[in-house]
C-alpha cells in the first residue's frame, strides 16, 4: 500500500538505468572489490564466478565481462519496481540520472529517458539531475531544463567522479540556478573508495562552505557524512537547509557501537528530527526493502512519531510534498 514512506535516495533497476549504473560506478577498480556483494548480485554471479571475472581479467575487460551479465541478469521494468514500492509501502522514490561522460567517458543516458518512466507513473518518482559540470553554460541550460520542462526535482552531486571536490567553481553556477528554483541539492557526503582522489572531497567542511556561500540552497548531504559524523551534525545544526539523509548503511548500523554513527541518532532524536531523511540505496544492501524500513522504525529510542518524521514527512517538506 503506497502512501507511507519516502525514500530519499533509491535506485530503479530498469535494464538501461541498470547498466549505466554499473559503468559508473565500477569505473573505479576499487570499486569492484569494496562493493563485491552487490555487483555479484546485479550480475547474478556466486562469489567465487565474480571474484574469478575480477581477478581473472584487467580492470577494463572485467567491467566488459560484468557489464554484460548486468544487462541480461536481473533488471527490473519500472511498474514492476513500482508494485515492489506499494508492497512496502513507499509512496515516492527519489532516483537519478548521471552524466560522467567528461571524467569517465561512459556514455550518458538522456535525461528524458528518466522523465518518461516519471510521467508514467506520476508522483512515484522525484528525480534528480546529475549534471556534467564541465560543459560551462550548457551545464547550467542543461539543469534549467531539467528541472522546469522534465520535472526534476533537484541536483545530484557525487564530487569524486567529476575530479573536484563539491565546492570546486565548476558547481557553483548549479547550486546558484537550484537556489534560485528552489529545488535541493544533494550532494555525496562520505568517503569515496577512489584512490585516485581525496577521500574527503564532499567532507563536511565542504558541505558547511557551500552553505555558507548559498545559505537559501537546501542541501541532502548523502549518506550521512561517515565517517565524519560529528561534524556532519554540526554542520546540519549550524545551517536551517542542511538536510542529512543515511542511506548505503543498514539502518541497524546506527545503533552499533564503534560504526561512527552514535551522533546521528542520538542528536537525530534531537535538536535534527526535522533534519534527518531515510534513503535506502537498497540496491547495495541486498536487503528486501521492507526489511530495510524494518530496521529504522527499530532503532533504540525511535517512537512512531519520531519515525515518521525520518520516513516521510522531513523528505516531504524538503520537496514541497507535505
């Protein structure tokens, strides 16, 4: 039944979205061993056939060989993912579309192949525009008409895949046209796995700069700002549209001791209850989603109100859907 959650950071496994997620992602060798168990499970390969593809072959042959198991293995169509949506009772996902082809070369999937799987099932899906920033103002007309003719709801920002860290000049004239609009901005805020580049290219520091510098942007700092999460809080606390959202973690993993999360929950019950948002990325946790919300309404100290507030209605009012 649809109507009670919204999952701020989520993933539609349609064929084409299917792949060119992978291509992004495992662009990075680092990659393919770190996040292992959901590779292996998108390719439909057993531990021992994905490690024996990846150790097998060069970096680039391997994510040829992945790339094509990934293409016949598992996708999903989208009114499909839509019942799996009511079953667990999601009433909105926000998922995105990337465009890397500057930095990675993988080739970019048109913005209106998302926005046509949108408008088929109105109100299910909030988008978010991964813009190639190095296109100048092409970049900037490129968000423009994403958000105001295709229906995007925002900003997508994963700062390492484009070279530069989130508060680099190449950003800036789209967090200016979303602060104008008014859309949000969600912007990676964790480590990356890429030893090529700073792991703290979307550290919280960052996050607090480009609020001081747009303080009428709203910004989802994705995943949770681990493993700096006390400095996320604070940065959240000092700024009203510095949103936090946890998603690539089990939920559970707030409440384990040593995880880094202990901040985040307690200050979530807090001074950031109307802070805090639920998104899954539940394409790497190999968890059924019900699962996954399961685990959040069972955090200690988390009443039904409270929960609420982490599941639906912070996520709500950020896109103007309360």
């Amino acid at each position: 039944m649809a109507g009670k959650y919204i999952d701020s950071c989520s993933f539609l496994p349609t064929r084409e979205i299917l792949v060119q997620w992978f291509q992004i992602v495992s662009a990075s060798e680092a990659y393919l061993k770190v996040f292992w168990k959901g590779f292996a499970h998108w390719a439909g390969l057993t531990k021992d056939q994905y490690f024996a593809i990846v150790n097998g072959n060069t970096g680039e042959r391997a994510r040829a060989i992945l790339a094509d198991h990934v293409a016949t293995a598992r996708s999903t169509s989208a009114q499909e993912f839509v019942a799996q949506m009511d079953a667990a009772g999601i009433e909105a996902a926000v998922i995105h579309n990337s465009d890397c082809s500057t930095t990675l070369g993988v080739p970019h999937l048109p913005y209106d192949h998302t926005a046509e799987i949108a408008r088929r099932f109105p109100g299910r899906f909030l988008m978010l525009a991964g813009i190639d920033p190095f296109q100048g103002q092409e970049s900037v007309n490129t968000l423009g008409r994403c958000v105001r003719e295709l229906g995007y709801a925002g900003l997508l920002v994963v700062p390492f895949r484009n070279g530069v860290p989130a508060d680099h000049e190449v950003f800036k004239p789209l967090y200016a046209l979303c602060q104008e609009l008014g859309v949000p901005a969600w912007i990676h805020s964790t480590n990356n796995w890429d030893p090529r580049y700073p792991s703290d290219f979307s550290h919280p520091r960052i996050i607090d700069r480009i609020a001081i510098e747009f303080p009428a942007l709203k910004i989802m700092a994705g995943h949770a700002g681990w493993p700096w999460v006390m400095e996320m809080v604070t940065t959240a606390w000092r700024h009203p549209n510095v949103y936090v959202e946890f998603s690539a973690f089990h939920p559970r993993s707030l409440a384990e001791p040593g995880f880094g999360f202990a901040p985040l929950l307690h200050f979530g019950k807090g001074p950031l209850q109307n802070k805090i948002m639920f998104g899954s990325t539940w394409n790497m946790l190999n968890e059924p989603m019900e699962t996954i919300l399961g685990q959040v309404r069972s955090l200690p100290g988390v009443t039904p109100e409270l929960a609420e507030k982490w599941l639906h209605g912070n996520a709500a009012r950020l896109f103007g859907l309360a």
